[in-house]
C-alpha cells in the first residue's frame, strides 16, 4: 500500500532559529524594532498565529507576520502540496505572484512605522524565503537598508556577499 503524505512542521525548529535571532549582536534595543514573518508551503492559519505569539515572547517586541496561504486543505492532501511546490517552482523562475505583492506591502509599511532610525527584522522559512527574494528586489535601497532578514529552510539565496 502507498504511504501517504504528511508534513507537520515541527514547533521546535522555529524556537531554535528565533532563540538564536533573539541573541545576534545587532538586534539593538534602543532602536525602534519591527518584526515581521512569512511561512512556507504547507502552513495553516492556527501555525502563523502560533508562530507569532513564540516569536513575540522571544523578542519582546509584537510580531506581525505576512500570511502566504496553502493550497493543501489538511496534511494528508497532495494535491494541494503539488499546487504549493508548483506555486513555488513558478515563483523561483521569477513569476510576481500575489504573495510577493502582498509581501511588498508588508514590508514597506513596516519599514515607514520604524522611521530612519528603526530596524525591521524580517524572518522568512522555506518558500517564504523565496518571496521575500522577489519582493526585496522591488524595495529600495533605502528602505533595504532598515532591514535585516534572517530565512531558513529557505528556497532562494537571499543576498550574496563576499563570504557567500
């Protein structure tokens, strides 16, 4: 018999990476901090709202995260995991798809309510990191440089330096 699909992402990994963000050197307090997420493939609602309140308990400062819907209707449906993967597939190719819209907004009205001396710490997992790809090419320089995004899992390399 076939074994069917499951994905759950574990709630750990996502405490680990925001333990770890939570001690980086420059996440200054005295600054104005907005913190910002957006999910991969495969994350409901209830996972987002979750998500927010662990990483806005870990920070201190209130999370506001970008939702990139799933297609699946729960863990056991491959057909709309293909649809995610295929979303994303598209989306890796260059195609500006709703959620990058969608992200672009986000970021931008977080990036004016932290003003020139505040800082938005963007988190992006999996395909969201291949959104947050896309969108940041169409942000600018200026508004790039009040940010800080940290992705895992991530589908797109995000910025490429001399040590990368």
């Amino acid at each position: 018999a076939m074994q069917r699909f499951r994905y759950q992402q574990p709630s750990w990994i996502l405490h680990v990476v925001v333990l770890i963000i939570a001690q980086s050197p420059w996440i200054v307090r005295s600054r104005k901090v907005r913190l910002t997420y957006i999910n991969g493939i495969a994350t409901h609602m209830s996972h987002m709202e979750d998500g927010e309140k662990e990483i806005t308990s870990i920070f201190g400062e209130p999370c506001m995260f970008c939702y990139n819907p799933t297609s699946q209707t729960h863990y056991e449906d491959v057909v709309g995991w293909l649809g995610d993967i295929t979303q994303a597939g598209t989306q890796k190719l260059g195609r500006i798809t709703d959620e990058v819209n969608s992200l672009v907004h986000h970021l931008k009205d977080a990036v004016n309510r932290v003003g020139k001396r505040g800082v938005v710490v963007h988190i992006a997992h999996s395909q969201g990191a291949l959104i947050t790809s896309l969108a940041c090419k169409q942000l600018t320089p200026q508004e790039l440089s009040r940010m800080e995004v940290l992705s895992f899992g991530g589908a797109a390399v995000l910025r490429t330096t001399l040590e990368t």
